[in-house]
C-alpha cells in the first residue's frame, strides 16, 4: 500500500507571496492532518479534516487555510508569506478519528520563504 | 509547564546496550501515546502506540506507560548505529471541543548510538 505522499517537495517562495500544499492520504484513510516543523517550535499541529471537514484548529493565524476533498485528498494555503513561515510542513494520515488510531507522516513539503 | 516533556538529549550508548528515553505530560485526559523516529532531514516514521498501563514490546522496542505518573518511555534493546536519529514522543488528547485529534508532540530526543 502506498504512503502519504505530498506535492511539491521543495519550494522557494518570497514575503507576501501565497502558497498551496498539496496531500494524499494512505488509500483508505479518511483523516488528513497537517504540523508544521521548525528547529525552534518543533512540531506544532496545524488542523485535522475528515470526512471534507476540519476537526480540530491549531494556535496559527488565519493566514493558514486548508481543505479535504472528497476522495480526502488536502491541500493546504499560506497566503502572504513570512520570513518565519519557512518550514518543514508535515502531512499525516489516519484511518478513522478514534484516539488510538495510528497517524503516519509523508515526506513533508519544504518551504523556504527569502 | 510544556503539554509533553523530553530531555534533548544527546543521549549517547554505546552499540549493544539499552537505550531509555523518556516522556512525560500534563494532561491527564490522554488517551493514547506514540513514539516516532525521525532521522535527519527525514520525516516522522511510527516506531510504536500504546493505550494502557504497563509494557508493549515490539522486537527491539519496548513501550512502557504510567497514566499514574502521566509517563512513557522507550526502550531499544541492543542498540545500533543505525538507530542514531531523534525520538519523538507524541501525545493524543482526544478531550476536544467539537471531536477530532490533536498530536501533541515533545520536542524529541536525540540518540547517538556510538561503535
């Protein structure tokens, strides 16, 4: 079975520019959740959909957006990019939403806004 | 007080011995705690889950969990070289508004396991 996998793996972006991350879940999964990995936060969750629905908010601004589609493919939108948006942004997917299901990661999209 | 706790380490052994690395968390609602390995420049890779009290063993690894004491720790069993890398605790909060889940995440253990 195929893994998470996530579009593109790098990019480069400017300050105000926006960007789209895009995510597909192991086949069969329904819950796509989104972090953002830094060396000085760490991983920090971003939001959780299921079912084309957000589940669950992380503590960032309105500026990070993000949607599920119906086959449970997520994107993910940063609009007016900061210095401190550059990251490493981490997708992960579940079979369901009970609190034992198993999460598994992609490869992550790294971000790098000059 | 940090919502999941981790030394930074480095934690540095020698190869063949035993590694322990150890978790701890403030919230006593959490249902569920996962341990991740991520290598440098890599991202998270499921290492184990565990749900209730006492230990979980899967080849090398063993899980080990204390809601009592709001702990979780893990064991590798005859360390390699190869697993050099960060560990990652990870805790599941499942007390949320509106249903859901939220990975908290400490902010890992570095492992160097040493020749």
């Amino acid at each position: 079975k195929a893994g998470v996998t996530q579009t593109p793996r790098y990019l480069i972006k400017t300050r105000g520019q926006q960007v789209t991350l895009s995510c597909s879940p192991i086949s069969g999964h329904r819950s796509v959740s989104w972090y953002q990995q830094t060396p000085g936060q760490g991983l920090q969750f971003l939001f959780e959909y299921f079912s084309e629905t957000q589940r669950n908010k992380g503590n960032f601004p309105g500026r990070f957006s993000g949607r599920q589609f119906s086959n449970s493919r997520s994107e993910m939108n940063v609009s007016t990019l900061e210095l401190g948006d550059s990251a490493l942004y981490l997708c992960a997917s579940r079979h369901g939403t009970g609190p034992h299901n198993e999460q598994f990661f992609g490869p992550g999209t790294r971000l790098t806004v000059l | 007080q940090k919502e999941v706790e981790q030394n930074s380490g480095p934690l540095s052994v020698p190869e063949g011995a035993i590694a322990s690395l150890n978790c701890t968390y403030s919230d006593r609602g959490s249902q569920s705690f996962f341990w991740y390995r991520q290598y440098s420049g890599k991202s998270p890779e499921l290492i184990m889950s565990i749900y209730s009290n006492g230990d979980k063993e899967d080849g090398r690894f063993t899980a080990q969990l204390n809601k009592a004491s709001q702990y979780v720790s893990l064991l590798i069993r005859d360390s390699q070289p190869s697993d050099s890398a960060t560990y990652l605790c990870a805790v599941n909060s499942a007390r949320l508004t509106g249903g859901g889940n939220k990975l908290t995440f400490g902010t890992g253990t570095q492992l160097k396991v040493e020749l």
